[in-house]
C-alpha cells in the first residue's frame, strides 16, 4: 500500500515549531518512500478556530517549502479536507458502533461535565484518587472507569422529543483487558485494564469528539502512519478501539519526542519565540530551521549536523527517531542560520534580504538599488546570524538621513570634542579630495593623512566610524564608506563636526563661567 501520511493543526493559533516540526517529519517520511503528505484542518473548536490561523498554518509551511499533496486549498481525491465538513462521516461511524452494542447513550447531564471535552483531555492524564460527577464513578487511574449509562439501562432518561435533549455516545472499554499499542518510535506500549475510561466519542450537541473524528478521517483518507507528538500516545489505545469496533486496519502509530527549552521544561510561550511566524519574522533562513528541526528527534546517524534538504530526505526514516525529549536551543539554532547564512551567495543573500525588508522592516518601503544592497549583504555576510542583524547593525546603510551617534560611540571615539572635531575637519578635507571613493582610495587618503600629520591612523578612523556608522564598533570602516558614497560620508561628517564643535563650546564656557576658589 502506498505510505500516506497527514499533518493535522487546529487553526487555533499561529503554527507552532512543535506541529512544523510533526509536519516536517510527516513530510520526510512521505518524500523518503515516495507517499503522499496531507494536510486536514482539525477545525472543530468554534470558539477559537480563526480563518487567519489557517492562512498562518499554510504561509507557515509553504515558507519551510513542505508542500502538501492534497488539503483544504488543494482540494484531492478525499475532499473535504476540514474536519467541520465531514460531520456526517463521524456521525454515521458513532451510529453504526451503535448499533453493534460497541458504544452507548450516554445521558449524564451536561453541566456536571460528563460530556466536555475537559473531562476527555482530564481522563489522559493522571486522575486524583477519587473524582465522582456527572455519572462518572473513576477511582485510582489503574482502577476501572465506567458511566453508569453503560452499566445499565438508564430508567431517568430525559424526554428527549419533548424538550431537544441528545445523549452522548461513549465507546464501551473492555473494563478486563489490557490495550496494547505498537508505536514505531517507542516499541510496545501497555495501558493495563481498567486505565482507559468508556470514552465519549459525540458530546450530547451533536458535536464528534476529537478521537472518533481523528479516526474516521484517518480510515477515510487511507492513512497508513500517524507520525505525531508523544502528547497524543494516551489518544493511540482510545483510537485503535475505533478502528477494531468498526472493523478497520490500524495505521502504525509513531509518536514523537517531547520538545523541551534549554532548561529542560516544556518548551512554551515563556521562553519567547515559539511559532514559525516568530522565527521568520526574526530573520531565520527557512532551510536553517528546517535542518534544524530535522534534528530535534531524529539522528541521521552520524555527527553531521547541517544537511541539505534533499540529504534529509535521503536519509529520514522512523528507526532513527530517539525516544527521550528533544532540546530546542535556540542559540544552536542561531549557530546554524548563520553558517546558512555564510554560505549564501551575496546576491542570494540580497535577494533573501531585500524580501525580508519589504515584509518586516520600516525601510521596506523605500529599499536601495540591488547592487547596493549586494555590497551590504557581502559585507555582513560572515558577521550576522539572521536577516535581522544586518537590518539592525546595518541601519546606517538604509537611510541617506544624518545620524546620532551612540552615547558609547561618542564616550570611546569623540572625547574630548575639540580634538575629534579638528580630526574630522582633516577626515573631511581628505576624502572630499580623493580622485575616487573606492574602498582602496578611502583607505588610501585616511593613511597618508595620518603619515603627513604624524598621527596614527586610528585617530582619524575612530571618529569617522562615529561619524559614518553612528557605532562604537562596525565592519571595516573604508568598506563602508565606499558602499555609502561620498556625499553621504561628508555630510555626516559635517554634522557630527557641528555636533562636537557646539559640544566643546559649551565645555568652554561652562569652564570660564566657573566661580574662581
């Protein structure tokens, strides 16, 4: 059977790098065998489902560049591609276990959350000793769960003709038997008998529950792999009783490892940036973060850390996923990008640049020439872990508008004013002589001004940094006057001139204003 697998996000948020990091592996996996990738919107939460999310989750791949194969906005041989268009699918399946005596009416009242969600998600995790409401009697975790709807007939049944109430529909658990699931990543898993509660399958709205619509659209779109986050495994034994009570094929279940932060904790929105909108909006390169998240997981079984795509592809399979968690480090991260970076052509970096700046920057709108911003991309090239950085260090290249230099610039380069100015009125003379303004002829008449004024050179190329950069620290300073051009240096030099020349005025007179002692 051909491999087919999903990536399945709830539009309920901008994608986060957990659920890229599933959409990427579903993707290898499928480019690896030569399957097809899906991609289904689980977008049954009304009150938080946005139509912006789901633009989110498709901007969010297709900037990784993991193209889907069939989905919402692609359409394929098993449309609809939304769970909230495919109702009558899971309805017909929660019937049909109905009538085989698999599932029951469950008419617990609502308000006593017997059939929320919340008690669903509560049921997968650790129980208290004794939790009682609703019609649900649970005991310790390894003690059987049952409503007492499926323990016998119900005689308080509500007129549901009279005033529209619907019951739930539980699936029947076999309370004796223990659930076995053979996860590819994790080996044989048990949940011993009596640790998995009858569970809702629809809520007494009409609405399916997450577990029966996962696994009807899983057996309707001829799912063969579930590859997902570990935080589903408690989902998998609820699911496989789905497909045994409809007579259904399994798919292999592979879950994923935990992604935990630096600290060793649940990776979360404390820690800063977490979704792909974040990382692109920094400036990250998306096949650094694709090499990146490849990693958090999965070995390809030697110590190379910066692969291709397509060696990725070539080497991806489930035998080398890890079980332990995976350490999201961002500053490995940044490692990485910036050796994507180093390796980018200078006018592939500017081409990267220049669409960054458009989306992402306020000199977007106004961007210099392309062979401009080629000088500047090489210039940076080996220096700036992100897009960003050459945004930010490199604010100077983007506007011709005079500069205010750093308070560091200023303390370290321009103190005492006097003679930094006097320095800059010989820069300026200098420069504004030169036969061309090349980065050899710059450099060329900042030396032999400082030779003819027996000077050292740094004298004079520590206020024209100030100067020209407005920084304490910058790429070579002939360089970047060179890409800068002649009439923008002199007119900054003239203005910090002016700038330091009203500073050691006002020194003076403060010094002769000075009461005698």
């Amino acid at each position: 059977m051909p491999i087919r697998v999903r990536f399945a996000p709830s539009p309920t948020g901008y994608l986060h790098v957990g659920g890229a990091r599933t959409a990427l592996f579903n993707w290898l996996f499928a480019k690896h065998h030569g399957g097809r990738f899906v991609l289904r919107l689980e977008d049954t939460d009304r009150a938080r489902n946005r139509p912006e999310y789901a633009q989110a989750v498709y901007d969010g791949l297709r900037w990784l560049q993991i193209n889907w194969d069939e989905g919402p906005d692609t359409g394929g041989p098993y449309a609809p591609y939304a769970q909230s268009e495919r109702t009558a699918l899971h309805l017909a399946a929660a019937h049909a276990m109905l009538r085989s005596g698999a599932a029951y009416e469950c008419w617990c009242p609502p308000a006593a959350g017997a059939d929320t969600e919340a008690l669903e998600d509560a049921s997968d995790a650790d129980a208290p000793a004794s939790v009682n409401g609703g019609g649900i009697e649970r005991t310790a975790l390894r003690s059987q769960t049952r409503c007492l709807c499926g323990l016998s007939p119900r005689t308080d049944k509500p007129d549901s003709a009279a005033d529209g109430t619907q019951p739930a529909i539980r699936l029947r658990v076999p309370a004796e038997r223990a659930l076995v699931v053979d996860d590819a990543v994790r080996g044989r898993v048990t949940f011993p008998a009596g640790t998995v509660p009858d569970f809702i399958l629809t809520a007494s709205d009409g609405r399916a529950l997450y577990n029966l619509a996962a696994s009807v659209d899983d057996h309707e779109m001829r799912i063969t792999h579930v590859i997902r986050g570990e935080e589903h495994l408690a989902n998998a034994p609820k699911q496989l009783l789905i497909y045994e009570a409809m007579g259904w094929e399994p798919p292999v279940f592979a879950h994923l490892p935990i992604l935990l932060n630096a600290q060793r904790r649940k990776l979360s929105k404390r820690d800063g940036a977490t979704s792909l909108h974040d990382y692109e909006g920094m400036g990250y390169l998306p096949e650094a973060v694709v090499n990146f998240l490849a990693l958090l997981g999965w070995s390809p079984g030697d110590n190379k850390e910066l692969l291709t795509r397509d060696e990725i592809v070539r080497l991806f399979d489930l035998e080398g996923v890890v079980k332990h968690p995976a350490i999201f480090e961002t500053a490995k991260l940044g490692w990485m990008n910036k050796e994507y970076i180093k390796a980018l052509p200078a006018a592939a970096l500017a081409t990267r640049l220049a669409d960054f700046m458009r989306r992402h920057s306020e000199h977007g709108a106004a961007l210099p020439d392309f062979p401009y911003l080629e000088r500047v991309a090489e210039l940076f090239r080996e220096r700036a872990k992100t897009l960003a950085d050459i945004v930010r260090l490199g604010s100077y290249f983007f506007t011709r508008d005079p500069i205010e230099p750093s308070e560091e610039a200023l303390a370290k380069y321009c103190s005492p004013p006097g003679p930094a100015g006097d320095s800059l009125r010989a820069v300026r003379s200098a420069l504004a002589a030169a036969p061309r303004f090349d980065v050899g002829t710059v450099e060329k008449s900042i030396r032999e001004l400082a030779e003819e004024t027996k000077t050292k050179a740094s004298a004079y190329i520590h206020p024209l940094r100030a100067a020209v950069s407005g920084q304490a620290v910058s790429p070579g300073i002939f360089e970047v006057c060179s890409i800068l051009g002649r009439e923008t240096v002199l007119a900054r030099v003239d203005a910090l001139v002016s700038f330091l020349d009203s500073a050691a005025s006002e020194k003076t007179t403060a010094a002769h204003a000075k009461p005698a002692r």
